[in-house]
C-alpha cells in the first residue's frame, strides 16, 4: 500500500493533473471488459430502479387472484402478461424484482456511506493519536472482527428488533472494522512522509493534516473496499431478509422474496430461481467494477 | 520465538474480555426485564420479584454482575438454555461435531478443488482455461449461497431425486454417536446403507458451503502462484533444466502455499457464517441452526452462550493460524 501512494504526485500539484489522471485510470479501467460490462450493468440497475414505476408492468402489491403460480412466459401455461409468473400470492414476479432493484441499491449505498464515514474517522484517529486512543479503538475492532459477521448482524438485529432500518445499522456496524484498519494502515504509511511533515511545519492543524493532507492519499483502496463491501451488504442483507430478520413481507425485497417462497420451491422453481438470480447478477456485476477498480488504481500489478 | 508467541498471546486477553463483556451485556440491553421474561405468561408478586432480582444478582452494579459471569465462565458455567433446560455448553458440544464435520468436509472440496485450479490458471495464465477458471472464481464469490442452496434442492432433490434435503442421515438408521462424525460413526455401526445414507446427506449441505472458500482460494492460489513463478529461484530451476511439472509442482506451489495457507485458516469466520445459512436450510442440526433457533425462540443464555463460544473459535484459530504462519515465515516474527 505504501509503495502505491509513493508514485503518486505531490499533492501541490494534483489539482493540475486531474483530469489528466482520470484519463489515465479510465484508460486503465477500460483495458477490463469485464469491469465496463459490470459497470453498464450497474448504470442500467440504477435506470431500473429510478423508473421502476414507469417501467414495472404491475404493481409490486397487486395481488391477482386468478393467477396464483402462474408460471412464466417461456414454459408451457405463461403468459406475457406475467412474464416471470406469479408468486404464491399472484403477485407478478419480474414487477418485484424491479422495484426490489431500488431497496438492494439503497442497502448497499446507505450502508456503504455509513460504514465508510465512521470507519474512515476511526481509522484516522486511531492512525494519528496512536497511544491509548488508538489501541481501545482497535480491540475495539477486534471484538468485532472475531463474530462471524451476519451471526454478529442477526443478534444486533434480534436485539433491536427485526426490520430493514435496523439490518442495515447492524450490516453497517459489521462492516465498518475494515474501514477502520484499512485507514489507520494508510495512515501509518504516509504520516511520517515528507509531504506531510512539509504540511505539519507550514502550520497544518491536525483536521487539516488528517483530511486534506494524508486521507486524499489514502483513497484508492478506500475505493476498492466500498465496492467489496457493496457487494457484501447487499448479500447480507438479503440473507437477513430469507432468514426473516431482515425486511418484512410484503416488501418486495430479493431476499424476503426468497424466504416466502421457499415452501414452493418443489412446485414452482420460477419463484425462488428469479430473485437469486437478480441478486447473483447485482453482486457479480459490483465484484467485477471491484476487480477493475482494483486493477486501475495499481497498473503495476496488473502488468507484473 | 518465545516472545512472538507470548506477544500474539497477549493480545488475546482484551479480545477476550470484550467478546465476554459483549455477549454479557448482550442480555442486559435487550428490550424487556430478565425477571418479567423468565416469569413468563404467569404474573409476579413484588416481593418474589425483588427476591429473584437478588438471587440472579441483577440489583448489583453492572461492573460487579460481569465479574460474577467471568467467574462462572472460569467454571465452565455457561448458563442454562431457557427452553431444553439443558447446560448451554453441554448443547453447544453436542451440536458442534455436525458443524465440525460439514466444515471439514467444505473445506476438503474446497482445497482439493480450489488449488489444482488456481494452479492451473496461474500456468496457462491468459488462456481460455485460465479466463474459465476465474470466471467461475468470480461467480461463486458473488453467489448468494442460500439461493444456491435452493438451487442444488431444485436440481438434485427435486428433478434428479437423488440427494435427501433435510438432515444428516435416514431415520431408519439409529445408532450411538462414538465420534459426532456421521460418516465415521455410520462405518462404525455396521449397519448396511448407513454410510451411504449419512454421504448423502452430507453431499449438497458441504458443495454449499464449500462455494465461496473454494472461490477465494482458488483465487489467491492463482495470484500467488503468478507471483512465485516470476521469481528469480524459478527461473534458475528451470534454467537447469528440471522438468515444468517438477519446477510448478515442488519449487513454485511450494511457496506459492504460504499466503494460501493463511487464507484457508481466515475461511473459519467465512465457514460459520456459511454454516448459519447452510443448516438452516439442510435443517443440519449443528451450531449455525441452533443460533438461529435459539434466536427465534427468544433462548437467550443459548445466544449468549453460542455468541461467544463461537467467537472464541474463531479467535482460537485466527491465532493458531497467525502462529504457524510466524513458524512458516520467519519475517514476519521480526516485524513490530
């Protein structure tokens, strides 16, 4: 990590060079096809989840009663006007996988923004009070770290009650130890380099130092691990809402859809196989921006 | 030596302490009185009620009641289940060997498939066997593994009809557990069919939970690899001109093994968590199930208990892991 930050400019003259070093990364991150077809993956989710509305052939409530089970369009007794068929309630399956696209994305961003803002404040104050402060905030972490992090997320949830508000606090709290280490190591690794003593003696106080000064340097893995951690939120909470701890029916939330479903699966695999589907392409198409982001932000890698 | 092993030792004690103080106060900040919820539907006159209060130490400082609870740990003393009233550790113990068995029984497919592929990736890296086996890599990474529990039911259980869905073995089949290990004790009854009964069952439960270990490893024995096979020593091996398979086989594989090996020991946090998922839906009667059981129940000297037994094995072998790896890699002793 260090090494990484130590090629980079100076940061007096990054303001200059930006744009430049955006091309640079995107000519980068292009070279991965896999990323670009994950990132139009997740430019088209979004579309989705914006117009879902507009787009959604029915309602995600809308219960049809004729139409229980109905299967989908391509095997024998679907219909085009359910093109995924209908759930045990004859709910239509492709309009809940639509407006479910809206809560897996805002899991992921509420979760991600939240993980990553306390874990980045812990991680540099632990990296630059060092000391005392530094060590409780990392057993802290520890403890943390030494849960298997849904069992951790199913006893918060048990603890605070059940819901989607309070999976998504718990996947949070979870998640943010990363955040934590990763800071304070990055921390650790540019705190004595020139630029920031530089800093330190042009009279830099120490939120200067912390945020303008070191955290800028710090970004690149800062990035990789809010796609990983995306990804990881939208699992954990979807595996939170099969266990039924998560969000409560009738959301159409991708794992609650599962849970409900799960007594049908021998029936109608159309009900269970679609909302995992959806989920597996989310994390897939989010693991694979990772991967490219990954690789962009460290061309020496790539190329070793 | 010494002092590495003391050092990383040392540090355990304050994890130790949070993670009891944790699962402590677990009980405490939940909604609701202790008293009221042991009570039941049955109502509680004042006086029992203070009586009770006493008698579980509840009305003394909460700093004091954690001192007790260490004390207790010390004992062996877990607590009580509220629902079998049974000692917790003595149901933890009884559960866990069909959680050790189905880890060890994921983590085998995921090693014995996981590494040949990364391997293989590594060699031929860029061609179309390297890009499949990455591609795989990322999918079963990315895999919801309750979904693909479901999946495998569908396809195997329901279409196919060759894999039971629930359980560790037939009802038909009774015998005494001599090792918690259905395979082994199902030999070792003598009863016919048994074992293939018991593999049967064990088949699906242990594909999923080996689907993301498997994708990790193969993943980090392929960057490994890379890495080892630009090294100079390689070079050399080959330059004098060892055969390919010996110079991949003993000299690169050997080192490339090193950061894989840690990684299949930080799989222990991802296998339990797995496992929570897994036993649920396979109704495997094993520690993840009982969690989450217990947490339904609202059993909460289960959850606790279970809360940091759990916890301490993962602590347990993230040290022995940390240790060997010192042992292994003698930079690493030096460092801090």
């Amino acid at each position: 990590m260090a090494d990484m930050a130590a090629d980079r400019d100076e940061p007096g003259t990054a303001a200059m060079a930006r744009p430049g070093r955006f091309a640079e990364f995107w000519s980068y991150f292009r070279e991965n096809r896999g990323a670009v077809v994950g990132l139009f993956f997740m430019g088209a989710l979004v579309l989705v989840a914006v117009f879902a509305g507009v787009i959604a052939p029915h309602s995600p409530y809308e219960q049809y009663r004729d139409h229980f089970l109905q299967p989908p369009v391509f095997i024998e007794g679907g219909t085009w006007t359910f093109p995924l068929g209908t759930d045990p309630v004859g709910r239509d399956v492709l309009s809940r996988l639509i407006f479910g696209a809206r809560y897996s994305l805002f899991i992921g961003a509420v979760v991600v923004s939240v993980a990553m803002v306390v874990g980045v404040a812990l991680g540099l104050v632990a990296g630059f009070a060092r000391g005392i402060l530094d060590a409780a905030i990392m057993r802290i972490m520890d403890i943390i770290l030494a849960f298997p992090s849904l069992l951790l997320a199913l006893v918060l949830v048990a603890v605070i009650g059940p819901g989607l508000f309070n999976a998504m606090i718990a996947i949070a709290i979870v998640l943010q130890p990363h955040y934590v280490r990763l800071t304070r190591a990055a921390v650790l690794g540019e705190r004595t380099k020139d630029y920031v003593t530089a800093a330190r003696v042009a009279g830099a106080g120490s939120f200067r130092l912390m945020f303008r000064t070191i955290l800028p340097n710090c970004m690149a893995p800062l990035i990789v691990q809010a796609t990983l951690s995306f990804s990881n939120a939208i699992l954990d909470a979807a595996a939170l809402g099969f266990l039924g701890m998560g969000a409560q029916p009738p959301t159409p939330e991708w794992g609650t859809m599962l849970a409900e479903a799960r007594e049908f699966i021998l029936r109608a695999w159309w009900v269970v196989t679609f909302p995992g589907l959806a989920i597996l392409l989310t994390v897939l198409a989010i693991n694979l921006v990772g991967d490219g982001l990954r690789d962009a932000f460290d061309p020496k890698m790539k190329r070793s | 030596m010494l002092g590495f092993f003391l050092r990383r030792i040392g540090i355990l004690i304050p994890t130790f302490l949070g993670v009891s103080f944790l699962a402590f106060m677990f009980i405490r900040v939940l909604p609701g009185d202790p008293i009221l919820l042991m009570a039941g539907e049955r109502s509680i006159k004042a006086d029992r009620y203070q009586e009770l209060l006493h008698q579980h130490g509840f009305d003394r400082p909460i700093i004091e009641q954690y001192g007790v609870y260490l004390g207790q740990l010390a004992k062996g003393n877990l607590g009580v289940s509220i629902v079998t009233k049974k000692s917790v550790l003595s149901e933890f113990l009884t559960l866990f060997p069909a959680t050790l068995e189905l880890s060890l029984a994921a983590m085998i497919i995921a090693v014995v498939v996981g590494v040949p592929a990364g391997m293989i990736a590594a060699v031929r890296r860029g061609s179309i066997v390297d890009h499949g086996v990455m591609a795989t890599a990322l999918v079963g990474y990315s895999m919801p593994i309750f979904w693909w529990a479901l999946l495998l039911i569908i396809v195997f259980s329901g279409w196919l009809g060759l894999t039971p869905v629930s359980g560790r073995i037939d009802l038909v089949y009774y015998f005494k557990p001599v090792t918690g290990f259905m395979l082994i004790d199902s030999l070792l009854s003598g009863q016919e069919g048994a074992f293939r009964s018991a593999l049967s069952h064990l088949v699906l439960p242990a594909i999923v939970l080996a689907t993301i270990p498997l994708a990790v490893i193969a993943r980090q024995t392929r960057s490994a690899m890379l890495e080892v096979l630009a090294e100079d020593y390689v070079r050399t091996a080959r330059a004098k001109g060892l055969a390919p398979r010996r110079v991949i086989g003993i000299h690169a594989l050997r080192n490339a093994l090193i950061p894989v090996v840690t990684t299949i020991g930080l799989q222990v946090g991802v296998l339990l968590t797995g496992a929570i998922l897994t036993e649920t839906i396979f109704s495997w009667p094993g520690i993840g199930k009982w969690m989450v059981d217990s947490i339904f129940r609202r059993d909460y000297p289960s959850v606790q208990g279970g809360l940091l037994l759990i916890a301490m094995i993962v602590v347990f072998v993230n040290l022995v892991v940390d240790l060997l790896y010192g042992l292994i890699n003698p930079r690493i002793r030096h460092v801090r």
